[in-house]
C-alpha cells in the first residue's frame, strides 16, 4: 500500500534554532515528492519539489534532500523563525514523469517556534 | 497574478441548505482541484478537472457537485450536507498534470460548518 509516514508529529523549537523533519514513503513507481507548509487554516504553499535524480534543493532557509533508494526525504530549516511556525507536509506523486498518478499527502508534522 | 482565490472565507448552513463555493485562478492553469482537509489531517482530494475533463474521487458524496463555467473557475456546489462535512474546503490549481508543471498553488480555504 502507497504510504507516506512523517516524523515527528510534532515539534517545539526556539527562535533561531536548525531543525529537521522526516519523511519516509513506500510509493512506487515514484514520481516526485514535494514539500508544503500550511498555516493553521490556509492552504498549503508549495516549498520544494524533487525528481528520482534530485538529492537536495533549496528555497531560502529551508532544504529538502532524497534519498530515492532508501525513500527517505528530510526537509531541513536553518534559523527558525517565528513565522516558520505551522505544519509541513510531504506529499509523493506515483508513476513515471508524465503519468497522471495520485498525490499521497503525509500527515504532517506541526512546527511551533517559540521566541 | 500568482494567486488562487476563494470565497467565501467562511460559511455556515444548514442541512437543508443549497450553496456555493467559488474557487477562480488567472494563472492560464489547465488543472483545478478540490480537496477537503479535516483538523489535523492531510487534504482529501475530491476532484479534478483538468483538459475539460472531470475526475471523481469516488469516495465523494454525490452531494458534492463540482461545476466548471470556464478555464478560470471551479464551484463547488454544496445540498444536503451533513454536519461531518465540516472542514476545510480547499482549491488549487496547476499549470499541467505531469512533471514540474504539476505544482499545485493553493487558495485559503473555505471554512465550513455544517448545522
């Protein structure tokens, strides 16, 4: 069964802090896999998006890295801020590049950043 | 213009109610979807239209109805709702189905709540 599992559930860190989520998946055939950050009650923006043959990319202070043989992704936040503070979510496309396959969102994980 | 706009905000009814929920985007997206998030859950994706073409998550209720007037716009028409449709009614768009174009940009969310 397609999956995508993130850890933690949730977590607390203080201003100006690194932190790193996870995101483990059994989808396959994998087609890509991105990263979303929702404000409680708003819509998810879209943060990274990555390919099988991409390792790592940035957007400002936030990093994702694959690792497609292991099914592994972890989005990484470098000197948190107060406005970080909200739910990121994983979410993997199944099938081959243009296949019309589903998204399978994780649960999230939910971020507070506490000054 | 890089938004996808929703309204209303929020909105309450009844059971016996008929209503509307009005997502529109003036990006030249060819993909519209909606998605029913409940708290502390991922999205639920309950449509796409994309290409002229409806797709059903067939999970959905038939008293959900999505109406596609032209390429900007998505409604989705609410009747004889149940109090445990109360969530968080998202629309998003894409530029394409497949690849990178296959981003999703969210709108803010209908809040609804069902009496």
């Amino acid at each position: 069964k397609n999956q995508v599992e993130q850890s933690p559930q949730s977590l607390i860190i203080l201003e100006g802090k690194n932190c790193t989520l996870q995101c483990n998946y059994t989808v396959s055939p994998f087609s890509n896999l991105r990263w979303y950050k929702q404000d409680t009650g708003r819509g998810p923006v879209s943060l990274t998006i990555m390919t099988f043959s991409e390792n790592t990319k940035s957007n400002g202070r936030y990093t994702a890295t694959l690792d497609a043989d292991t099914k592994q992704s972890s989005l990484h936040i470098t000197a948190s801020q107060l406005s970080d503070s909200a739910s990121y979510i994983c979410v993997v496309r199944e099938g081959f590049g243009g296949s019309q396959g589903n998204l399978i969102f994780g649960k999230g994980t939910k971020l507070s950043v506490k000054p | 213009d890089t938004e996808v706009t929703q309204t209303p905000k929020h909105l309450v009814m009844g059971m016996t109610n008929k209503k509307s929920l009005k997502c529109e985007q003036h990006m030249g997206h060819r993909a519209m979807y909606w998605y029913k998030q409940k708290a502390k859950k991922p999205p639920e994706l309950m449509f796409v239209y994309s290409y002229e073409k409806l797709s059903i998550n067939e999970s959905v209720p038939s008293r959900f109805s999505p109406e596609c007037p032209n390429s900007s716009l998505l409604n989705l028409h609410l009747h004889a709702l149940q109090p445990e449709d109360s969530a968080l009614y998202l629309c998003a768009s894409s530029r394409d189905r497949a690849g990178y174009q296959e981003t999703q940009y969210f709108g803010p969310g209908t809040r609804l709540l069902v009496l």
